[in-house]
C-alpha cells in the first residue's frame, strides 16, 4: 500500500488488567500498518493503568474515566475521539499475532465500499473459551457474509458507526455488537470474515458475573428493538427457551425459565428505541453465519507479535516500578 493510506485507529478498553492490556498494545505497536494511532481507555482501574500504558508507550493516546462506565460507553467514545477512517478494535485480554493483521484488513475495506465491518479471525484456548463462544465456533470462508463480529476482534468503518450512534448504551454490555450489526445490513453495508492471520482473545479470568444475565436480556431486545414484530415475537421465544436450556441441569432450569421470561417482560419498556429493519433485511441477516473462533493448532496458542523476550522485560521493569 502506499503512503496515502487512511489513517487507522486500534481502540482498547481496559479495567484491571494491567499485564494483559501492556501485552495487547505491545502488539498494536507491532503492526506494520502506517499512519497507525492507538487509543485506549481505562475504565476507572484500582490500578493507574493509564500510567502504565503512558510510561510504556508514550505515543499511545489514553484516558482514564472518573468513574466506571462499562466498556459499551467507552467503545462508543472511541468512535467519536479516534482519528481513523477505520477503528480496529480488541480487548485488552486480546493479542494480534502476526504484524500485517490490520494492513491485511484495511485492505478488504479499502476495495470494497460495501464492506462496514470485517469480522477478523480469531481464536480461544479451549479451556477458557468465552461463554458466547463455546455457542458458535468458526465454520465460515474468508469473505463469507457473517451476522455479526465479536468486540475483541473487528474493524468498522468509523463514520458509518457514528451514522448510527453507536452502541446503545442501555445495553451496558453483552449483545451490542449483535444490535450495530443487524442497523449495518439495514443501513445498507456488509459484514465480512477477514483473511488474516488471527488475533487471540485468551479470556481473562477476571471477568464480570452479571454477563450472561445481560447476555440473556439482550439477546431479546436485539430482536424486539430490530425487527418486524411478527418475526421478532417468535424469535424472542425461541431465543428465551435456548438460552433457559443451555447448560442447564432438571434443578437449574426452573430459575434459568424465570430469569428467561423476567428478560421477555423488560423487553417492552425499550418500545421507543424500536428501529425495526425491512423483513427482507432481517430474513438476510437471520440466514448467516456467526463470528465464532477457532481453536488453536494442536492446542498451543500462536504467541503475540513484538512481544520478544526483551520487550516482555521491559514491560515487567515497567509494572515493577509503578507499584
């Protein structure tokens, strides 16, 4: 590519996880990918992770909230203090894996002005898989149409995500990707699987309890607030069910059944946000694959590109002397 590439914005929240997030922008900074900025938020850590992130890497941009947020609300913020034409986004327990990662993906965008988002491959070690993740594993093909993308690994076109406000933030976390995606296909724009080498999402064990009870909820208002009553209602039932069943033991299901019909009854309160896509749309987008992962070759995780030995020292020299 040429000099006259657009600028790219790699945007990273993070919330106590300091080891994980040093390791991720270790891997942004490794990208062959110019001109590149990289953005991260801290979400009001116990930990001044900003310093951290700062004094290890003074070109990186970082903000630190007064208060936590969630990561929906500083996603969006991204979108609107980013510079980049396109926004590259991981998770801070996330990692690229090769160098031209995000050159690789540009390139798609930049040739198809169909294309608002591209999913990016990914993978997850098998015993810490994500629990959306352990639903949907990676059938797709390069190229391949997909419904969706996952947060620790996708590019969206920045102006088109301001064109449609963002994340709703009444989702608070859990399922806004799967609401953006399906106003994507509505607005007129494809989402795609990328060709790349994968980025590893290893799932931290830090996680926050209250995501599958969101994950639950907006499961269902993604379908109510996206489409056509008549086939968002069975939808949502169907949706209930599963998600009621999942995993769940004869002593369990009753309380999952509860928790599943408590979601169905919040649904109607969001009436006003109702922005339903044509049936034709929505049809479409029901029909397509999932960004699920892959799972590592012979079980052993590709290691983090421009994460040598020696920059794995001075990343520790840095987090000693902060403490």
């Amino acid at each position: 590519m040429t000099n006259g590439n657009p600028l790219v914005s790699i945007v990273i929240t993070t919330r106590n996880r300091p080891e994980d997030v040093l390791r991720a922008v270790a891997s942004c900074m490794a990208q062959d990918y110019q001109p590149l900025e990289v953005v991260v938020y801290d979400d009001c850590s116990e930990r001044d992770i900003a310093g951290l992130v700062q004094g290890a890497f003074p070109g990186v941009r970082v903000f630190r909230g007064q208060a936590p947020v969630g990561l929906i609300v500083l996603r969006n913020c991204g979108f609107r203090e980013a510079a980049g034409k396109y926004v590259v986004s991981i998770d801070d327990d996330a990692y690229f894996t090769d160098h031209g990662i995000v050159r690789r993906t540009v390139e798609l965008m930049e040739k198809d002005a169909s294309i608002g988002s591209v999913a990016i491959p990914y993978i997850e070690p098998l015993e810490r898989q994500a629990l959306s993740s352990l639903q949907v594993k990676n059938h797709a093909k390069p190229m391949e149409e997909l419904r969706s993308y996952v947060g620790c690994s996708h590019a969206l076109k920045r102006e088109l995500a301001l064109e449609l406000n963002g994340y709703r933030e009444f989702f608070f976390q859990q399922g806004e990707e799967r609401d953006l995606a399906i106003r994507i296909y509505a607005a007129g724009y494809r989402i795609v699987l990328g060709d790349s080498a994968p980025i590893v999402h290893e799932v931290s064990p830090n996680r926050d309890p209250r995501a599958r009870r969101f994950g639950m909820r907006n499961t269902l208002l993604c379908d109510f607030l996206n489409m056509p009553l008549r086939l968002a209602l069975p939808l949502m039932l169907i949706h209930a069910f599963k998600m009621a069943r999942y995993r769940a033991t004869w002593k369990t299901f009753p309380g999952n059944l509860g928790r599943a019909a408590l979601a169905l009854m919040a649904c109607p309160a969001f009436w006003q946000h109702r922005t339903p896509a044509p049936a034709a749309i929505v049809r479409h987008w029901l029909k397509l694959r999932s960004h699920g992962p892959s799972l590592p070759e012979g079980g052993i995780l590709p290691t983090p590109c421009g994460y040598t030995s020696q920059e794995q020292e001075r990343l520790r020299s840095v987090m000693g002397s902060d403490r």
